[in-house]
C-alpha cells in the first residue's frame, strides 16, 4: 500500500544550521505516528516541509501521492493542522471562523458540517462568541474543529494539548482517536508529552538534533531500551546514553 | 468541466477571504469609522484653505475645485493601497497567515481578496465624503464624468501594485517591517505632484516624476479641472507604467514568498 505520507533523505539548512539533517520515514495510511523530540529538534521544521510552509533544502516529500511543495494543490484540501502557536482571527466568532474555513477547504453541506463538529466537540454553546473571548481550553476546541472542518485524509499535529489541563487534554486526546478510526485518517503527531504519545501513538520518531534517533513502537522501544516509560527512553535518547543501553543489553 | 470547477473553486475561495474581511469589518465599529475619518478630516482642511484662498486670488477662484479634487484623488491612491495593506496585516495581527498558506486558498486568490476588499473599504470611505464634498464646497467629483473613470483605474492599479509588494515584504521580513506599509506611499508623495504641476519640480526630479503613474493622473486632473481638455495620452502613458508596475509587483510578491518559504519565515511572522 502507498505511504500517506513519505519523506526520504530530507535536509533543511537555515544560513548554517542544519534544523533537518537527511531524515527519512513513510507514514502508513491510517496510522498514528509521534514525532518526539526536545526544543530544536526539528519537529516543527519537519511538520512545516510537510506542509509546504518552509522548502526543503534537499530530500522529497510525498503527501497522498503529491509530490511536496510542487503539487501541493492537489492534496491540500485533504490534509490539515493544528497547533497551539497558530491563531485564529479574534474578532470573527466561532461559527464565522468555521464557515470561512469550510469554504477555503470547499466542505460540502457546510452549515450540516459545522453543527455536527460543534456537537462532536462541544462548541455549540460557544459558536456565536468570538474567538478571543474564549479560554485556552476552549480555543483548543475550536482549532481542533478547524483541522477536521474538511475530514482529512492526512491531520498533522504540532503538541496540540499545550497548556491544556489533564482533564481537557485527555479529552482532546479521546476525540483525536475517535476521529482516527472513523475516518481512517493517518496522523503524525509532534509532542513532549509522553503520556499523550504513549497512549496515542503506535509508532514512534524520535528526534534529536535534526536527525532520527530512533524509529519503533512504543512497546518495543521500552523492551530496548529496559525502561518502563517513554519519558525514561526520551532521556536516554536526548542524554546520549540509549546506544550505550542497547550495546550493553 | 475540470476548468469550470477550478474557476468555481477559486472563486468560491476568494469569497471566503472577502467574507471573512467583511465579518471583521462589520464586528468593529472603529475600523469602519476610521475609513471615513481621516479622509473626512483631508477633506475639510484642503477645501477650507482653498475656500480661503480663491477670495483672495484670481488664479485659484479660476481653478476652483482643484485642490479637493487632489485631495480625494490621493486618498483613492493611498486608501486603496491601505485596504490592501490593513488586509493582509489582519492576518499577521491575528497570526491566521500559516493557517491560510496551509489551506487550498492559492497565493493569487488570496491577492485577489486583498485587491476587492481595497475596493470595497474605499468605497465605504471615499463615497461619503465626496458626498461631503458636494454638500460642503460643491465640489461634484462625479461631474468630471468618464475621466473620473480613467483616473481611477490608474490610481487603484498603482496602488495595488505598492501593495503587493509590501505584502511581500512583510511575508519576508516579518511585522518589523510594518511601517511600510504606512509610509511607503507617502515617498512618493511629493514626486507624484499631488497639489502642484510637475514643472514646478527642478529638472531632474521631474524625470524622477514621470516614471510614476500617479504624476500622469494628478496633471491629468489639473489639465481637465483648470482648462476643460481630457488629455487621454497621459492616461494611455500612465496605463502602460501602471501595466509594468503591476507585473513588476505580482513577480516580487511571488519571489518574496518563495524567499520566505526558503527562510523559514512563514513559522515566525512576529517581529
């Protein structure tokens, strides 16, 4: 079967860091990936490639068959993003976010569409206020509901439970795997939050300056690496220590 | 068919970006009043002071009309650029740009939008205050008839072309680039002879001067206004600059967001 999303040898240079360092993976159509790392990882930059949003230096990048930034338009109505550091207009409430958002990705049936995200998601109550009268947590929501407005085939996510409470964070977590296995959808998921990737993840990527340190399930990299958490593996991992651990065992 | 589709597609994506600005506007009382204010306030100024001055000299009661036909002149330079300008900031302001640049809307759709909502808030501004004009001064900028027409769409052009490349600018650079947007049109300001005939510019800035559409239009108006005579070649001259400016600005704005995509600046559009 086809990757939903293949990147092979892929490098990004800023003036004379190297953020992406020849990295290479293939996400399965359907599956759930973590992308772990620390700050500078590259995480974000990878993410962004993937988007289309920053140009590789070198390196292919295929999304559902579209070579990446080149044929972007061919797929950019079935892929979608969240993240915490991007906004949506403050003033506009959040039905008219969603409305605006549902034309831009050309959904069908909208106004059906966006009641039954608000039903899902929790926002019937708040879809006549406008965006920036809404707390973190509820924000949260509503950028949660503009990454799935179009029902993507491909939802990439950069830590999408950020400053969130346990409480909402698991919630978020609940409605992302929800959405999964109803529509199928493969999901590459950047995160520091162990517990959020342990739980949702069937495939870990863990990067380290650029570069891919480990690639497994989360299941067999504690066997690997004799830990019980995937906290205690991203420490070995970012300490250097994880060959010394696996050499030793 | 598949054009068809395409054509409705991006048109239907363009909407949504007009949409989306008219939400904005409809939300903000200060944002709709400021569009009316400060063309308002030029108004007044210029039209008292030549109200002052043709008592007082018979050269400027023969060229009455002149000075606020400058001013409303300019305003659809510089507030048709600023439509275009504030527009784009909003995303910027509001940090939705990446949001926009991820999503099917193409960069020339989303200059499309920005290009109707420069119209859209001009209109909002400008047709009151030419009603002002006529209930103030009885100056009637619609009785300059189909030259009106031409001035205009020599004026809008250029300043959508300035535009453009503030856009890009800002793509590139960031919001420390902000203040372009504000004052770039207003270095050109006193090369584009706004309130004064061109020959009164020593002679090497009125080289300077001519390669500027706005010029065109300003003598343009002044020929019409003071001596009744349409002078279509200025018009015609200023149309071709204002075709070379355009171009110029839609391959800088497209290089801009090329180079930002290469620099990684579409990650961070703060300062």
């Amino acid at each position: 079967m086809r990757p939903a999303v293949s990147v092979d040898q892929l490098i990004k240079v800023y003036k004379s860091t190297r953020a992406v360092d020849g990295i290479s993976f293939a996400l399965e159509p359907g599956s759930i990936t973590g992308l772990l790392g620390g700050n500078g990882a590259g995480k974000t930059t990878t993410i962004a490639m993937i988007l289309g949003l920053v140009l590789p230096t070198s390196g292919t990048i295929e999304v559902l068959g579209a070579e990446m930034p080149r044929q972007r338009y061919r797929v950019l109505h079935k892929v979608n993003f969240e993240s915490p550091y991007m906004d949506m207009p403050h003033r506009l409430t959040v039905q008219q976010n969603l409305n605006v958002f549902g034309r831009l990705y050309a959904v069908n049936h909208l106004p059906e569409r966006i009641a039954s995200l608000a039903a899902e998601l929790d926002l019937l109550d708040l879809l006549d206020r406008p965006v920036g009268k809404l707390s973190a947590g509820q924000k949260t929501r509503v950028a949660l509901a503009k990454a799935l407005i179009n029902a993507p085939e491909v939802l990439l996510l950069d830590e999408p439970t950020a400053s969130l409470d346990p409480d909402t964070a698991d919630w978020v977590r609940t409605r992302l795997e929800q959405f999964r296995k109803r529509r199928g959808a493969t999901l590459l998921l950047a995160s520091h939050n162990m517990v959020e990737v342990e739980r949702l993840c069937e495939r870990v990527i863990i990067m380290k300056s650029g570069r891919i340190e480990d690639d497994d399930t989360p299941g067999r990299l504690l066997v690997r690496y004799g830990r019980d958490t995937l906290e205690q593996v991203f420490l070995d991992v970012a300490r250097g220590r994880g060959h010394t651990r696996e050499a030793a065992q | 068919m598949p054009q068809t589709r395409a054509l409705a597609l991006a048109s239907q994506r363009i909407g949504a970006m007009v949409l989306r600005y008219v939400y904005l506007l409809r939300s903000s009382w200060s944002r709709l009043l400021e569009l009316i204010y400060w063309p308002a306030m030029q108004l007044f100024v210029w039209g008292f002071l030549q109200f002052y001055v043709s008592q007082n000299s018979g050269f400027f009661a023969r060229a009455s009309g002149v000075f606020i036909a400058a001013v409303l002149m300019w305003d659809v330079l510089f507030r048709g650029q600023l439509g275009f300008s504030v527009s784009f900031l909003e995303e910027m302001w509001s940090r939705n740009l990446s949001n926009l640049l991820i999503s099917p809307l193409r960069p020339i759709e989303f200059v499309c939008a920005l290009m109707i909502m420069s119209l859209i808030r001009l209109a909002i501004g400008m047709v009151p205050v030419t009603l002002l004009a006529i209930a103030f001064f009885g100056f009637n900028l619609y009785g300059l008839g189909i030259a009106l027409a031409a001035f205009f769409a020599n004026l809008i052009l250029t300043s959508w072309a300035v535009g453009m490349f503030v856009a890009g600018v800002l793509l590139r650079n960031g919001m420390g680039a902000e203040s372009l947007a504000w004052t770039l049109m207003f270095l050109i300001m006193p090369l584009t002879c706004v309130y004064y005939p061109v020959n009164v510019l020593p002679d090497w800035l009125q080289v300077i001067a001519w390669i500027l559409p706005p010029t065109y239009v300003f003598e343009g108006m002044r020929a019409l206004i003071m001596e009744q005579v349409f002078r279509a070649d200025l018009m015609a001259e200023a149309l071709v600059l204002n075709a070379v400016y355009f171009a110029a600005a839609v391959l800088a704005f497209f290089a801009l967001l090329d180079s930002a995509r290469r620099a990684g600046s579409l990650l961070q559009t703060g300062e």
